[in-house]
C-alpha cells in the first residue's frame, strides 16, 4: 500500500498503484453481490413477470410513500444538521458543550427503539406524519456530524472578505459557507437516503408501508421469491439516482486550504435577541430525539409488568453485541480507506465507479443482502454458511458508506504539498504514512469506524438471518420481546444498546469539545 502517499505526477503508474487498484476492486466486487444477486434473479423470472409485478398499483403506492418519505427526511435532517451545526460551532450559544453531545446523542438510540419508544407511549402514533417524525429524530445526526466538523475547520478569512466588499451574513453565508460545506452536507445526506431506503424495523412498527416493509412481508411468505426481488430491483434504482445526484451536485472543486501558515479561529457571532430561539430550537430538538426515547425506556423499566433482569442472558448478548461491533467497525473501516483514498487522490472514471459501488447494496434492505449471502455460501462457499465470518460481511456490504463519507472527509481536507514536502526531506513511503497521513486523517477514520459501531450493535434484519446458531445480539432480544408487545421485557435490552453504543457516540464528539468549550 505504498501508493497511499504517491504524489501527483505524469509518471507511468507505479506497482504500488496497481496493486490499490487492486485492492479497491476486491471491496467493490463484495460490495455489489447482494445487488449481483438481485439482478441475477429479476433476470432469471424475465421481463414478463417483472413487468408484472413492478407495473401494479400496490407497487404504486410503495413509490409514493417511499419517495416522499426519503425527499421529505433529507430536508428536514438537512434543515435540523446544519442549523444546529452553525449555531454550536460558529455562535456564542450558551451551553455549546452539551447541545453538541446532546445532538450526536441520537446516534446512540437505534430508529427502531425510538419508533418502540414512541409508539408505547402513543399507540395511535402511525403514518406519514409519524414516519417523518421518527426518521428525522433519528437521523438528522449524520448531517449535522460532518457540517459541524467541516465548519469547525474553515478559515475565516473568506468570510471576511466577502464581508468587506459589502455582503451581509446571509449572502456570505450562501455564497461563502455553503459550497464549503457541500461535500459534507450532500454526502451526510447521501448517508440519510441511504437509511431511508433500507429502514424497516421503525417504519414496520409505524405501519407506514415502503419497499423495504414490503419486501419483507415478501420473503417471509415466499423466501426469495421474485416478488421480492423485483421489489428489491427498484430499490437499486432508487439507490442509483440518490448517488448521481449526490456526484453531480458535489462538484470537483479542492477545499483543502493552500495558504501559508495555519488557519485562524473563527470569531463566534453574538446572538443577541435571538439567543432565546436558538436555545429553544436546540432544546426542542434534543427533548424530541433524546428525551422522549429515555423516559419511555424508564417509564417500562419501572412499571412494566414484563419487565425482567436475566442477568447471565443480558450479559451474554452484551459482550456477542461488542465483540461483533468492533470487529465489524474496524474491518469495515480497514476496506474503506485505500477506496476513499484513491477516489479523492487519483479520481477518474474507475475511482468514480468504485467509489460509488460501495454504496448501492446499502440501500438494500438487511434481509436481502443477507439471503445474497446465504444463497451464495450454499451454492459455493458451504463451509462458510452461519458463520461469523459471513455475519461480518454483510456488515461490511451495508455499512461501508458510514467510513466512507468520514474518511473522503478527511482526506479531502490533507493538502497534497504536506506530502510532497514530507518526500522532499527524504521522508519513505511508510513513514510518511505513519508520520504525515494518518495523524493528520486519524479523526476522520475514528469517526467512521464509531459511526459503523453504531450501526452495527442496532442492526437487526440480516443478523436474524445470518447470525450463527446461538449467536443473540441486543437487537434481536429487542425485537423478539417488543414484537410481542412485552415492552418492559424489551426495554432492558433496548437500554444495553443505548448504553453500549454512548462510548462511541462519545468519541464523535471528541474534536467538538475541545473547541466549543472556547
């Protein structure tokens, strides 16, 4: 992996080169079975039946409740990620410290424990209105992650400027910030898409129909039948449009700065009379994705009357949850670094294209990568059938997006000169690895590696279906006891996630703390 710190020449490519191509190839190709699967059979059924199936009103009407629920989410986690993120990181509101952890925080609560916790308080709570509610609370966090981040990093000396030649806040802020902040906002809104498309567990419970729901309904009932699959093939569609969108939209400008010296800290705005709205829009926010979740699981810890503490039972599935997590985390964070690395240094059409592979198959319900798999081991791989081998990559397949949005972040923002200067002093390709790359993007690919943590201890379809014989995870002990209606026999577990997911929800907010507390 020398090639990670070649610098940008005319040069023929070098070894190095060739064997990151390589390596990137290998995670794309595993990256796209699931969609390899889904293609192979909606090709196998033929045109005929797909038509059939596809062409229908039912079919109609999961497209309206799903496009309109993904269009409406990335707008308000927009809104809510990069309105929280200029108030914590740019003004002086009172409290930035806790309004930042409080607005990572939900990171920690999985979509589906919010719906559980919603819906045990309010059992009349269900459809579009309820959906929106729900997703957005839950996923407005991986906007206002990266936003933050970028801002916190920005040299003011744009902003003055632009200040000086007469412009107001708003016009800098739209024609200043904001194209900063585009890479950062369309890819954490890439990642809600994403979500949006393969959520099941939150909006089943909801009662909202969608593709992933009733693709579901479809496999339990016929497992792999072409129904599903053909449901499934529009979901790629779906997942197809959302990445050009977000590659068209992004651009191909460099933020990295190349100015002499280092960059000055930003002067906070005062708010003055809007100092009691801003604490109110971030104290609402907070109440809404945090406070409502923890005193539900309180409120059934407490008068529950399912409520139960096998001890031996949580401990169990708490340590197969960590260790399945980590494992995970640091696997999936491993396969996305040399991709990220080379779509962001090399660029062309063949780092777009397997860049942009790793993301397809997560848009692809859980339950459809995992009989992907269970398929593929049968007919070629059986030794590795219910295996945790086979549990790991189907994390990987769903999860890659998460490290990769965190570490092209990263790496986006290392200037190349840095490494260029660290070879003109005589600086080898491993230390200027170790010695200039990763100190300087370490950030970047911790807050991935936690984001991917996070899903995976809240992951649930494809571990139902592919964990080894034995093998319980937090979330699926959930989902047994609240499926039937045992709400305090479920909160323990929904408790142990919460918990077991705050350490990595804290480390994202790490680089925050540092400076708001200024």
């Amino acid at each position: 992996m020398s090639d990670l710190v070649r610098t940008c020449s005319t040069h023929r490519p070098s070894t190095g080169l060739w064997v990151l191509r390589g390596a990137c190839l290998v995670v794309a190709v595993l990256a796209v079975l699931p969609l390899l699967y889904v293609a192979w059979y909606t090709v196998d059924a033929g045109w005929t039946q797909v038509s059939h199936l596809v062409f229908r009103a039912r079919v109609g009407e999961l497209a309206w409740n799903t496009l309109r629920l993904t269009l409406a989410a990335i707008a308000t986690c927009a809104l809510l990620g990069v309105g929280a993120a200029w108030l914590i990181e740019r003004t002086a509101l009172r409290g930035r410290r806790a309004w930042h952890v409080l607005m990572v925080a939900p990171l920690a609560i999985p979509a589906f424990v919010n719906s559980f916790a919603w819906i045990s308080l309010a059992p009349a709570l269900h459809g579009f209105g309820a959906a929106l509610l729900i997703v957005t609370t839950s996923y407005f966090p991986l906007v206002y992650l990266p936003v933050s981040a970028t801002l916190r990093g920005l040299d003011p000396g744009l902003e003055e400027v632009s200040r000086s030649l007469g412009f107001g806040a708003a016009r800098t802020f739209a024609r200043v910030v904001l194209p900063q902040l585009r890479p950062a906002l369309l890819g954490g809104c890439l990642l809600v898409g994403l979500h949006l498309l393969a959520e099941f567990g939150a909006l089943q419970m909801l009662q909202f129909p969608t593709f992933t729901t009733a693709i579901y309904d479809q496999y339990r009932s016929s497992f792999a039948g072409p129904a599903a699959n053909s449901l499934a093939s529009v979901l790629v569609v779906a997942c197809l449009f959302l990445l050009l969108a977000e590659l068209r939209l992004r651009g191909h400008g460099r933020l990295a700065r190349i100015g002499h010296g280092t960059a000055r800290a930003s002067v906070r705005v005062p708010l003055g009379g809007w100092s009691a709205p801003s604490l109110s829009f971030v104290a609402v926010v907070a109440a809404l994705a945090v406070g409502v979740p923890v005193v539900s699981l309180f409120h059934w810890l407490w008068v529950g009357t399912s409520t139960a503490f096998p001890m031996g039972i949580l401990a169990a599935t708490l340590g197969q949850s960590f260790a399945l997590g980590l494992a995970a985390a640091v696997l999936t964070t491993a396969l996305a670094l040399p991709v990220a690395w080379f779509s962001v240094r090399h660029g062309g059409r063949f780092a777009v294209l397997l860049e942009r592979s790793t993301y397809v198959s997560s848009a692809l319900p859980g339950i459809v990568v995992a009989l992907a798999l269970v398929t593929l081991t049968i007919r070629f791989a059986q030794p590795l059938y219910q295996t945790t081998a086979v549990l790991l990559a189907a994390y990987v397949i769903l999860f890659m997006p998460r490290a990769m949005v965190s570490c092209q972040a990263a790496i986006r923002q290392v200037p190349p000169v840095l490494d260029e200067v660290a070879g003109s002093l005589g600086a080898g390709p491993v230390s200027r690895v170790t010695r200039v790359i990763l100190p300087l993007i370490a950030p970047g690919v911790g807050a991935g590696a936690a984001l991917v943590f996070l899903a995976v201890i809240t992951e649930l379809t494809s571990t139902l279906l592919l964990a080894p014989i034995g093998t319980e995870t937090l979330a699926t002990k959930f989902w047994s006891y609240s499926s039937s209606l045992s709400y305090g026999a479920a909160a323990p577990y929904a408790c142990l996630m919460v918990l077991l997911s705050l350490p990595a929800t804290y480390l994202l907010t790490r680089p925050a703390r540092e400076q708001t507390s200024r």
